[in-house]
C-alpha cells in the first residue's frame, strides 16, 4: 500500500509540560511548524543555535567486531530510532534532527560507523574491512548490545545503504525505514558497468581512492578533500567553518583512511571482502526488495539523486510507502533538519 501523506499517531506527541522540559534540556526554545500532506499542522521545538555545538557527551560500548562511540537522546523507554551518517560526515549530521526527535519522545541513538570518531576495533587483527554487509552486522551488533529488539533506522549515503540492508535481511529488527537516495543496494558485478559520463565524473574520488596516490591523498588531505566534497554535495548549503571543522575531527579515527580506501574499492570490485559475509552478500547480490513502512528522500540538489521523483527505486519497496523531495543537497538531516525528523515521525505512523 502506498501512501502519500505522513500519518501521526498520539503517542508521538509528549504533554505540554514534557516537550518544555526536553526543551530545555537540549536548548531549544520556541516551535517551528510543518505541514503534513493531509494539511494537519505539527509542532517542532526550534533548536537554539547559539547552543547546538555539542550532543552531550559521547557514550561507549562494546558491540560485535567494534568499541561503539554514539550518542544517546531522549526518553529509555521510547521507540528507538537509530540515525546513521554518512561519508565524509559523522554524527553531527543529526545535531538538530536528535533534539527534535527526542523532544516528541524517541529514543534516538547517533553511532559513529567504523572508522570514524571514538568508535575503534576491539582486536587489531581484525581487518579493516568496509564491505556494505559488515556495516549492517555493526548496527544489528549496537542494537543488541543496547538491547534494542526494533529500531525506526534512517540514514543517508552509507546510511541509507545499511538502513536498507538491515531492513531487507532482517526485517523483524527494523520498525519502519527512512532512506535518502532510496534503494542504494550494491551488487558488486553489476557495478563494473559503466555509467554515463556526467555520473562517473561526480565519482571522482571512488575513481582516485583506487589508486596509492589516492590513499596517501587521502591521508594528507583528508580534511581539504572533504570540505571539497561536501560543497560538491551541497552546492546551496552554506556551512561555516566551524561546523565543518566540528565534523573533520571525526576523521582523525586511526582507521579512517583504510576503512575509506576499502569501502570504494570494494564497490568497484577491487577489494576483496571477508568469507564470513559471503552469504549475505549472495543474498545482497539479489536485490531483495524492502517490506518494511518506507519513506525515500530524494535532496532536490543533491548531485547523486536519480531522476524520476523516486521512480528509479520504487519498486524495490513493497511495504507501506512514501517519497518526499526537499530543496537541499545531499547532507539532508544536518541541510532540513526539521524535513528529516518530520519523515522518521511520519514512517513511524505509515
């Protein structure tokens, strides 16, 4: 069944007295107000600026091959909503979408993915690997660690990518999917064929990290070359330095550069991955669809969004389901937080 408009349950909406306390907490002030579909009007605490910077501190713990750096918002005992960034981003993606969230009485979970900020191996002699199913098995490892039996995930770029492998290998783990750029499966084969020119040149650092010189690039330039992507990504977000900067030191990570480095050549076929994920990646290879409520997300300037308004991707979602298009680039939570956090309340009704 597809559905055009979000659907809101009560239960999404704390008490007066409850939404000013979380308020508070994560320094909002104020309401900002969108509109569903259905013309029903919703509130949303505004973020304070002048006090974003910071998510509280980074918490830590044990899960599958990783040390897990994440953050934490809103009440224990509310849905679970896990967000997951993207590359070269991190956590600070989701510094306004996270407050938003916990304000209306989620439990919202922001991990590092491997490779980035606190989160660390736990053996040295585990590889670096960065195939995309090693990345699922990390969320699925955090939510049983955290003792989550059902998450909402939601993501974009490598989030989008996990959220959905997660959502169409273990659909009993996710309660609801958000994906921007909608279905970004990969089957390696498949990937070795061309595409056309003006996509293989926004690509260009898949193509230069297959090279040594791409790697010690990488390891000298590493924050030069993603503020140069990121205004590639986003050519009408006007980020400052400061929030740029507040992200980059996510990339000091000692495994930063190889888990980059094997992520892209793994897609081009040019990594091997490990035994231990050949199956699911068999499974991958298939292109299972997604049963799961879905809303995709398509960033109006992103250059990586496919034409069609969803179309490229839609059949490869089966459940309930819902597209949405926003005027910003490809950082879509950190870009509309208040659009990205209105599709997670919404998916969470679909």
């Amino acid at each position: 069944m597809e559905r055009h408009g979000p659907t809101y349950s009560r239960r999404h909406f704390l008490g007066a007295a409850a939404a000013a306390a979380a308020a508070t907490e994560f320094g909002m002030k104020g309401s900002a107000r969108a509109q569903s579909a259905s013309g029903e009007r919703v509130a949303y605490p505004t973020v304070n600026r002048a006090t974003r910077q910071s998510f509280g501190p980074v918490r830590q713990i044990n899960a599958g091959d990783l040390n897990v750096g994440y953050v934490e918002a809103g009440p224990a005992n509310g849905q679970s909503v896990i967000l997951m960034h993207g590359w070269p981003y991190d956590i600070h993606s989701y510094i306004e979408v996270t407050p938003l969230l916990a304000a209306m009485g989620y439990r919202v979970i922001v991990p590092y993915l491997r490779g980035h900020g606190t989160t660390r191996f736990l053996s040295s002699k585990t590889p670096r690997n960065a195939q995309q199913s090693a990345f699922a098995v990390d969320i699925i490892a955090l939510m049983d660690a955290l003792k989550i039996d059902r998450a909402i995930l939601a993501g974009y770029d490598w989030g989008s990518r996990t959220g959905d492998i997660v959502a169409a290998l273990w659909p009993q783990r996710c309660k609801a999917l958000v994906s921007v750029t909608g279905y970004l499966i990969v089957n390696v084969e498949a990937n070795k064929m061309p595409s056309p020119p003006k996509s293989e040149w926004a690509w260009w650092y898949q193509y230069y990290f297959s090279t040594e010189r791409g790697v010690l690039g990488l390891q000298e330039f590493r924050h030069d070359l993603a503020k140069l992507v990121w205004k590639f990504n986003s050519p009408t977000w006007n980020f400052d330095n400061a929030t740029f900067d507040r992200t980059a030191a996510a990339f000091s990570n000692p495994d930063y550069v190889s888990i980059v480095i094997d992520n892209y050549r793994w897609r081009l076929g040019l990594a091997k991955g490990e035994p231990r994920y050949d199956g699911l990646e068999k499974r991958l290879a298939a292109a299972p669809v997604i049963t799961v409520p879905t809303i995709t997300i398509d960033g109006a300037r992103d250059p990586f969004t496919p034409p069609g308004n969803g179309s490229a991707y839609r059949k490869k979602f089966t459940g309930n389901y819902a597209h949405r298009t926003l005027d910003v680039g490809h950082n879509v939570p950190q870009e509309d937080p208040q659009g990205f956090a209105a599709a997670v309340v919404a998916v969470d009704g679909l």
